[in-house]
C-alpha cells in the first residue's frame, strides 16, 4: 500500500529540529513535498541541498483557502499512489495542530498515512504571553472561524494569519464586539530567535505589521462591561439581580407579578413600531428580552426551568416546523407553509384538542380573541364565501344595536354594539388586518392630533375647556394635514 509521511517542522528553526528528523530530511533523495516553503527549516535545509516541492502558488490560484487544501490533498495522494517510495510531506509546527491538509489525508483510505515529529508553538506561544492556559483559552484557525463561536471571556489566540489579508478579516470580526482601542498583541515565530511581540491598538491589526505564516494574534479576555451585548452577560446581569446582594424589587418577582409588565412592553414595541422608531424598538425589543431572562431566571431559582430549556424549546420547534429549510421536504408557496406549520404543529403537540377553538390565550385583549377566534373557525370551513355577506352582516347588525338603543335595555345594547365589534373583526380578518394592530393605529392618530390641539391652545394662552367644537375642529383638521 502507498504511504506518506507527515512530518512537523516545528515552530522554530533548525536548532529546534530533533536530531531523529533532522537525519530522515537530510538523507532522503527524493524531492520533499512541503505545504509553504516559508519557514526557517526548511530555508536551512535548501542551503545544505535538500530539494523542496513546496505548494505556495496553489494559495495564489485559489480563491478560498478550503480549496487550496483540497487541492493539494488530491496532488499528494496523486503523487503517493504514482510511487513505490514513502512520501514525505512536511508542514509547519505539529501535524496535529491546524493543519487542514493533514486531516484530509487522515480521512481518506487509499493511501496509509504516519505522523511524525514536530513541536507545537502553543508552549512557547504560552511561555511568550505569559499566560496559562489552565485559566482557558480558545485557539482558532485566522481562515476559518465564526464570529459567533469566539469567547472573549478567555485567551483567545488566531493562529494561520498568513498576510494582511487575513489579518483584516480577523479584525473586522473582532471590532464587532470589541472596542477599537483594545489591545492585541501580535507574536511572530514565537520561541524562535526570530521572535518577536508586539502589542498594538486593534484598530491597527492590519495596518504596517509584518505577517507570515509564523504570525498569531493573541486577544486577552475581555473585562465584562465590554461584554454588555452579548448573551452571556445579560444572563450574569440578570442572575446577579436575583441573586444575593441583589435588587429586592427583582428579587421579589414572580410570573404572575410580572404579567402586567410583560403585556405593557409588547403594547410598548407595538407603539415603536408604527412610528417606525429604530432607537425605540432597540429599547423596547430590549425590554421584552429582558422580560424573557427574567421568568427564566425565576424558574432556575424555582428548579423548574432554565434560559436554555426556553431557547432548546425554540430552537427545536423551529427545526420541526420548518422541514422545508432543515430537511429534504419542498413546499411552493407562504400558503403551503402555513398550511404545513399547522399540520406539523397537530403532530407536535398530539391530538389533544376538544375543540377547534382550543389554544386561543385567554387573556388576549377581547377585539384580538375575535379575531383568532374566527380565524380557527375559518380554518374547518365555517366562513363566509364572500366579502359582500360580511357587510351585510355588518349592515343587518348595526340595525339590531338602533333596535335595541330604541328599547333603552343597556343589556341589549351591549350585546348588540359586541356583535357589531365581532364582525368588524371577522371583516378585517377577510382583509388580513389584525384589529388589535389598526385600533391601536387609530388610538395613537387620535392622541397625536389631540396633543396638537392642546398645544395650540397653550401657544395662544387659551383655556381648552373654554374652546368651542368649532375651534377644536379646525385644528383638529391642521393636525391633519400636517400628517
């Protein structure tokens, strides 16, 4: 069976090179297939007539790093199965420590492949830094690498920062969560001679450092106030106000003290919403988020539940609803999906329904309870057939309330004026209008040119309650205008 020999050059020169493989390179007469030909060994090891075949111009031809490694994954296995001899390919630093193309080759069965020799520079990139790493550290691949994943709670090191390129790339990233002034340090050819560290602003990342495949950033842990926007903080702040030492008013809560607040701040978002606000939505999407961590939190303490049995709820509802994104299952249109969603979710929750009206939230406003009351209904087919009957209902219902004010019984009209009210709701459901929404629309119009007719008054020095419908009006109608 063809073999390749992987060999790790270290992260060093050639004083670091053990003397076992130092013979093995040194005594070998084929060419050596090295994946850069930049690196202090092997620059050593050409002077004494050691010839290297080195892929370097595979990361010019390529756009993305993953296919240059596949690439010269596919020419080593290539070569080795064209050869009776043992393949020697050498990379920098340890095998085992990110280096892509020797996975690849691990992967595959049709060659054999061996591990030999090299020392990871984490030693003496730890050494350099003066940290330990028993404090926790993440270590990430500069080419490949998710915003999200980063913990900036702990060390954090880049490692592959081959050029500017890349170190720009690293930046960018990290000033999505870090302030531009932070300090990074950049180590390059760390325990070699050729050592160097700098530490520098990380809006200067990419700016005039020289950089090679010897080069690693290295980002110190974050203090927590420059963690305020992510997840992990919220959930520290919110456990803190519950906690020991900790606010009373938070930590005298319960769900249903609660209740009220939660409503009010969903009406709160609505209102940012309509005014189209960005900065209000922001504080009010906050508000709701918070109410969220704070129920959580309350059933930690209570040993019910947890933020994360919340999020895994979530998180594997929306995986189950969605077959059409997570699995092979194709739908055509947003109708298809809805009509999905419901299916999926009968199947989810089982059939435990009485009714076909069950699920409907009994504290939901009663004009938004019409409204999904008749749309459920709607959904089995008990539903007008045409938009015209609706108003005619509409119409026929509007009489009956004239009938029943004529009867003076306030009973009758009250029945009467919520049977007006639930066909208006049962219109707009036809018009796909939520009712709750358009109301709330209509409140905060009245609102907006009442104040305006108040604040005329105040600039005349008026007294409004001396102002006649007349005068009101007109302003009322410059309110108007002016929207």
């Amino acid at each position: 069976m063809s073999k390749i020999e992987i060999i790790g050059l270290g992260a060093g020169d050639v004083d670091q090179l053990p003397l076992g493989i130092y013979k093995k390179l040194t005594n070998t007469e084929s060419i050596i297939f090295t994946r850069t030909i930049d690196h202090p060994v092997i620059k050593t090891l050409i002077e004494e007539g050691i010839r290297f075949e080195s892929f370097d111009a595979m990361y010019e031809e390529e756009e993305q790093f993953g296919a240059v490694y596949n690439r010269i994954t596919e020419t080593l296995l290539k070569c080795a199965l064209g050869s009776d001899d043992t393949l020697i390919y050498t990379v920098p630093g340890h095998p085992m420590l990110a280096e892509k193309t020797v996975q690849l080759l691990l992967e595959q069965n049709e060659v054999e492949v061996t591990v030999v020799g090299g020392q990871s520079y984490l030693d003496d990139l730890f050494t350099s830094l003066k940290i330990d790493p028993i404090d926790g550290f993440q270590f990430v691949d500069g080419t490949a690498f998710n915003r999200s994943a980063l913990d900036y709670r702990h060390h954090l090191i880049f490692c592959q920062v081959y050029d500017r390129f890349i170190a720009s790339d690293v930046k960018l990233a990290l000033l999505e969560d870090l302030p531009a002034d932070y300090e990074v340090t950049i180590v390059e050819a760390a325990g070699s001679k050729q050592e160097k560290i700098t530490t520098i602003p990380l809006e200067e990342l990419d700016h005039s450092m020289e950089i090679s495949n010897l080069t690693s950033v290295y980002v110190p842990p974050a203090p927590p106030t420059v963690l305020n926007h992510t997840f992990n903080r919220l959930r520290e702040v919110m456990a803190t106000l519950r906690g020991p030492g900790g606010c009373p008013w938070d930590q005298e809560q319960t769900h249903e003290s609660l209740r009220e607040y939660t409503i009010e701040e969903v009406y709160e978002l609505i209102d940012a919403i309509d005014a189209e606000d960005d900065d209000n939505m922001i504080e009010e999407l906050g508000d709701i988020l918070m109410h969220v961590m704070l129920h959580s939190q309350i059933g930690a303490d209570d040993g019910y539940f947890t933020i994360d049995d919340v999020i895994r709820s979530i998180t594997d509802k929306m995986i189950f609803r969605h077959p059409h994104v997570f699995s092979n299952t194709k739908i055509g249109s947003v109708d298809d999906v809805k009509k999905n969603w419901e299916e999926l979710k009968k199947e989810e929750k089982g059939d435990q329904r009485k009714s076909v009206l069950d699920g409907v939230p009994k504290h939901l406003p009663s004009l938004a309870k019409a409204f999904k009351i008749q749309k459920k209904a709607a959904k089995v087919g008990f539903n007008w057939e045409n938009v015209t009957d609706i108003w005619g209902k509409l119409d026929e219902e509007m009489k009956e309330v004239q009938e029943a004010i004529e009867t003076k019984s306030k009973h009758e009209i009250e029945d009467e004026f919520g049977d007006v009210l639930f066909v208006l709701a049962n219109l707009t459901r036809y018009y796909k209008i939520n009712p709750e929404i358009a109301l709330n629309r209509a409140n905060q119009k009245f609102l907006s040119r009442f104040t305006f007719i108040e604040k005329q008054f105040e600039k005349k020095r008026a007294d409004i309650n001396q102002a006649t419908l007349e005068e009101m009006d007109a302003y009322w109608n410059q309110a108007k205008e002016r929207e």
